[in-house]
C-alpha cells in the first residue's frame, strides 16, 4: 500500500511538472508606437530612426519589474529574467525570431508565440521593455505593466495568453527614463572659433621667424 501511494504521488508530481509553461502571443495588437516625445496619432515611429531592442521579461518570484542595471545581464536586476527579445534595425526589419516589423512597430510578418513548456518558476507575470537605440544612463524606454500569464500552459493547440503593448489602450508607460546622467557630447569648437585659434598659431608662427 505504501509503495502504491508513493507511485501514485510521483504520478501527479510528473503530471503537474509536465503541465507547467507558458504560452504568450507577444505582439503589437495593432497598436503603433511613436519615437520619444512623438505625437501617438502622427509619428516618427519608434524605429524609424533608430534601432529597437524589445525584451519579454518574467518578473520572477518578487513579481515586480525590478529597476535598469545597465552592467546587468540583459540590463535587468533582482530575480528578473530574460525570456525573449528582439533586436530591430532602424527603419523597421526582421528580428531574429523570424518575425518583421516596420518603423511603428506594426508587426508585418512571422509567428509572435513565445512558448516554454518547460517553465517551473513560482511567480505569474512578465512585463515588456522596448529601448529606441542602445540603453545608457539618461535614455528613454517604454514598458509595460505587469501581466499575469497562465503558468498551466501545455501547448497542443491550447489557446495562447495574448500580450500586446498597444500605447492606445493598455497601460504603457511612455518616456520612462534611466537614471544617471547622460555622457557629454563631444565639444566641437565653432567655425569661428577655428579661425581665431588659426589665425593665433600663425601669428605666433610668424614672430618666431622675425626673432630669428
């Protein structure tokens, strides 16, 4: 009887072990996405001029979107993880899942399922961070509140949880902002200014040969 108990509790325990993932359709929900300090029913897009990086977070078992650390792995913190992420070249373009988006982040082409079958963590949510341009001190991102997946996941034609951004309709936090400052653009003296240290040189060039 003993035996047969045991037997039957490393059943469920497989079962439940087998039964934990996660399923999410990570896209754009038809929503666009404008640059920085860009007006939400015009334009520029967000990768128009610039490069995105767009991560999937699991927010680990705090449940919380910890802070940016930009010498972090992946620029996250805490118990925070990667799951996914797509780097996108200015203009708009393919990412290295397969999928294509243009300038506003519409998406144009590809599969958005992010799947792990394999998932076992404790906590239930993920969040997004999309970045215009490499992250640094002073920069601006997007991300998203907290989303509570479905950690039952198991594939096989089961309905996937949909997590979009949509600035029109979800709750995206816009022009959030890395702490530090940013580094100093390089000084480049006017036209002017040239002229004067030019004409200084030559005087001075031309006193030395007169002393001699």
């Amino acid at each position: 009887m003993k035996k047969f108990l045991i037997t039957a509790l490393a059943l469920v325990a497989g079962v439940s072990m087998a039964m934990a993932g996660m399923g999410i359709s990570w896209g754009d929900g038809g929503g666009w996405m404008v640059e920085f300090g860009g007006d939400i029913n015009s334009g520029p897009g967000v990768a128009d001029n610039n490069a995105v990086l767009w991560q999937l977070i699991y927010a680990g078992e705090d449940n919380a979107a910890n802070d940016i650390d930009l010498a972090g792995k992946n620029y996250l913190s805490g118990d925070d993880e990667l799951l996914a992420d797509r780097n996108i070249p200015a203009g708009g373009g393919s990412a290295a899942d397969g999928t294509s988006w243009d300038g506003w982040l519409m998406q144009q082409s590809g599969n958005t399922l992010y799947e792990d079958l394999s998932f076992d963590g404790k906590g239930s949510y993920v969040y997004q961070r999309i970045f215009q341009g490499t992250p640094a001190a002073g920069s601006y991102y997007y991300e998203t509140d907290l989303f509570a997946f479905n950690s039952g996941y198991a594939g096989g034609g089961q309905a996937s949880d949909l997590f979009y951004y949509d600035p029109n309709t979800s709750g995206l936090a816009v022009d959030k902002q890395i702490p530090g400052e940013p580094p100093e653009p390089p000084q480049i003296p006017e036209p002017a200014t040239m002229s004067l240290l030019g004409l200084g040189a030559l005087a001075m060039v031309l006193r030395r040969k007169l002393s001699k």
